[in-house]
C-alpha cells in the first residue's frame, strides 16, 4: 500500500505506483507499506530515488545506514517489532528525502505499531506543518515515542516478574528462559537505539546550520539519552532477579540435601543394628534372651527417633 501526504493535507491511499501522478510540488510525503523487494526498481523509477542502500543494510559501518549525498538524504535502521508478546523481531525502516519530500519505507508491523502506540502518524489536526523538514521531524519524534513505549513494555514485565518472584517462596522452571527472553528482548532494543542515535548525531552535523531543526534533533537525542538509561536499569534489575532466583535454587538444593542426609543417618542406624543381628553365629549376645527380640526392636525404633529429635533442635526441618 502507498500513502501519499499532499501540502493541502489530504491523504490518499494507492495500492500500485501506476495509479499515482507524481507531482513532486504538491506533496510533503509517501509512505510505502509492506512493499516487496521486486518493486524497488519500479519505485526507484517512478519517483527517481537511489535506493542502493537498501542491500546494504546489514552492514554495520554508519555509512551504510546514513547516506547524505548532494541531492538525496538516506537514513536506514532497524526498530524491535512491537507486535510479538515474546520475542521481538527486527524490522527495518527506511526514510528517505529528496525534492522536499520524505520517502518512508515500512513493514505493516511496524505500521501498526506505530500508529497503536503513538495515535499521531499524519494526525495534524493540532500540528500545522509548512515544510517537509518539520514533517521529517515529527516522524523522528514518533520514533522516539516508539522506543520509550517498548522500554516502557519491557520494564512493566521486569518489575512484575521481580515482584512475582519476591512473593513467592519458589520459583518456576521457566522463570529463567522468560528472564533470558527479556534480557534479549532489551538487547534488541539497545542496539537498535544506539543505532538510531547515531544517525541522530550524523543528522545533526547535517542540520547545524537551521537552528530549529538542529534544537530538534537535540532534544530527540536527550530523550532517547534518557531512554538508554532505562534500558541499563532494565540489564540491571534482570541481573538482580537472576542472582534472586539462583538463590532460591540454592535454598532448595540445600532442602534437599538436608532430607536425604536425615533420611540417610535415620536409615543407616537401623540398618547397622539389623545387619550385626542378622549376623549368623552361633554365640551371639541375647541370642537366648527372652526379651532379645523386643529389645532388638526397641533398638532400632530407638535409633531411627534419637536422630530425628537431634535434626529437629538444629532445625533442619
């Protein structure tokens, strides 16, 4: 699907590039959603862009992610999709500008994300924009809202499983792997904001000349410095509830060492009294003894009880 953003904002939704007229002057942006990569080149054509830098978007050199040539800026990156309760999923998200207009490039994850979390893509009822270089900003700043939405779901998870954990006098087998899910979910995270920042900061040295836009960007940049510190309180908390829950495990392990080694000296007394009794001499002590065999058995009630009144003073259980 196509989005197009006129400059007398209207908005009209396209499902091919052969039913657009392009007519540069009266748009501010386009939106491709859920494009596929044999469209490029038809897209690439129809709108004169240079989308190269769409194969190089594994690399991890800032070049290929922050491309500023004379007659084109490309910014591509990659935000965690909000769309999974349980692991995130990279989804990779391109903007691109030339003669005044912002090229937007999607998946529909993210799409929807975006829109759910932020109830602002496009919405300008309160937001006048005059230029493409304030529309350009606005989306960085929906970015934005998106990282500290997501941070906000994954530190509301940490806090309810820590609290969750507290309270319980066990824990749950698969406490771990959800501990190692979040810690990759923030992982996802942390490196796509650190990815975004810098292109932030390249975007920044573009911009220094227009003090507005620059002022922007700065303040962008100081919320998602803001929002990195979360992320590091999220690590740190999630390395405090695995040493919590690995403390319990030792706790148990410990119970259980204690059982069997109570059930072991309960038993072996016994054990040591029927095997001297079950000896087979023909002289042995109260042998003949009337009172040999309740004696024998006082015995080993006996030796099976003094044990556990000693395990219970020292409270072992």
């Amino acid at each position: 699907m196509i989005e197009i953003y006129y400059k007398n904002n209207e908005i009209q939704k396209y499902k091919s590039i052969d039913e657009i007229d392009y007519l540069p002057d009266n748009i501010f942006s386009i939106r491709f959603i859920d494009f596929r990569n044999s469209d490029l080149e038809l897209i690439s054509e129809k709108f004169d862009l240079d989308l190269t830098s769409f194969s190089k978007k594994e690399d991890i050199e800032i070049s290929s992610h922050y491309i500023d040539s004379p007659d084109q800026l490309s910014l591509n990156f990659t935000i965690p999709s909000y769309s999974s309760s349980d692991f995130f999923e990279e989804k990779d998200i391109s903007i691109l500008i030339k003669n005044e207009i912002v090229f937007t490039f999607l998946s529909p994850d993210i799409e929807d994300s975006l829109n759910q979390l932020t109830q602002s893509i496009y919405n300008f009822e309160n937001t006048k924009v005059d230029t493409y270089h304030q529309l350009f900003i606005f989306q960085i700043g929906v970015i934005s809202d998106y990282y500290a939405d997501i941070v906000e779901l994954i530190s509301k998870k940490i806090r309810d499983l820590f609290q969750n954990t507290l309270k319980s006098k066990q824990f749950k087998e698969n406490d771990l792997d959800y501990i190692a899910e979040l810690r990759f979910n923030n992982l996802l995270i942390r490196e796509s904001l650190s990815e975004f920042q810098r292109i932030l900061l390249l975007l920044k040295k573009s911009y220094k000349n227009k003090n507005h836009t620059s002022i922007k960007i700065s303040e962008e940049l100081s919320d998602l410095r803001v929002i990195a510190d979360y992320l590091q309180y999220n690590f740190n908390r999630l390395d405090d509830l695995h040493g919590n829950i690995n403390s319990k495990i030792e706790l148990e392990q410990n119970k259980i060492f204690k059982i069997l080694t109570i059930i072991t000296v309960c038993i072996s007394l016994p054990t040591l009294i029927a095997g001297v009794y079950g000896m087979n001499f023909k002289y042995m002590p109260e042998l003949e003894w009337d009172f040999g065999y309740p004696f024998t058995v006082l015995g080993l009630i006996l030796s099976f009880i003094i044990p556990l009144v000693y395990f219970k003073k020292k409270k072992w259980f």
